[in-house]
C-alpha cells in the first residue's frame, strides 16, 4: 500500500504543479521568454515562445477576460487531483478513478494532434502537450498494476451474488 501511495503522490505533484502553473502564466512565460532569449536554445523555441509571450501579454492587456479560462485550466487540475483523494485511502475501491486517469491520460493524443494543427500549434510542441498525458499514464499504470495485485475486499469491489429469478404468475 506504501508503494501504490508513493506512485500517486509523484502523480498528484504533477497534476497539482500543472495546475497551478497555469495562474501565473503570463508572468512564467515572460520569464521563460528572458531566460531563452540569447540563449543557446533551438532558435525555433526562441521564436515560439517569443510568439507566445506577446500573444498572453497582448490578450491580457486588451481582454484579460480570457485568461479567464486559464484561471479554470487550473482549478480543473486541483479539482481532478482531489479525485485522487479516493485511491489515496483505499486503491482496491477506487481503481475506478485510477482507470478514468488513465483514459484521460489517453485522450491528450487526439486532443493534441487534432486542437493544435487547427490553432496554429507547431507539431514538435503538441509533441510536448502529448508527453503529459505519456507522462501522466505511467505512474497510473504501475498503481493500477499494484492495485490488482492486491486482495480483492467484501462489498463494492466483488460481483453482487446472484439471485435467482422469481416467477411472476400473472393473470391472464
């Protein structure tokens, strides 16, 4: 149980680290702009993250409204990190949401080979975007692995015993 409580904090760092990254994303990546600017790094990188930087600032200074929904990016990640919560206290019950993280983990493929090329995303950063969710489905499925290899518990995690059917005589 230590080891599958290990394996979901290092998951739950992550999550929660994305999450509220996203608060300040104006200001990181106008530090992440300086600190590659004249730097040694790809100049492709430079030049996006340049991009980037002055569409945020930019969109901030004219309609921060739509920052708005980065504000919510984040708070979705705490939220699915409190999901989480369930596993944390007891793995065999809540396998469920360890599967549905996976799913999730799974659907950052599509969503990134379909969302980017459409909003202009160079493919080597959906690249990057892709990795989270390859990133994100290991440590779920040595969890899922160790969670199985547990025993099976009473109550909701075990088939319902089956009933035998009643015969209904009706009238007629």
């Amino acid at each position: 149980m230590t080891r599958i409580r290990i394996w979901l904090v290092i998951f739950l760092v992550g999550l929660v680290a994305s999450g509220v990254t996203a608060f300040p994303l104006e200001h990181e990546v106008r530090w992440l702009h300086q600190l590659l600017d004249g730097s040694p790094a790809p100049q492709g990188l430079v030049d996006w993250i340049a991009r980037v930087d002055r569409g945020i600032a930019e969109t901030n200074d004219r309609y921060p409204f739509i920052m708005y929904g980065t504000d919510w990016l984040a708070f979705a990640h705490l939220v699915i990190g409190v999901a989480f919560w369930g596993p944390l206290r007891d793995p065999v019950r809540n396998i469920w949401i360890i599967e549905w993280g996976m799913i999730a983990c799974v659907g950052v493929v599509p969503l990134a080979l379909f969302a980017g090329p459409v909003r202009g995303i160079p493919l080597w950063w959906s690249a990057v975007d892709i990795s989270f969710g390859v990133f994100g489905i290991i440590p779920l499925l040595v969890v899922r692995r160790m969670i199985k290899r547990l025993p099976p518990i009473g109550g909701d995690n075990q088939d319902a015993p089956e009933k035998p059917l009643r015969v209904i005589h009706g009238a007629g």
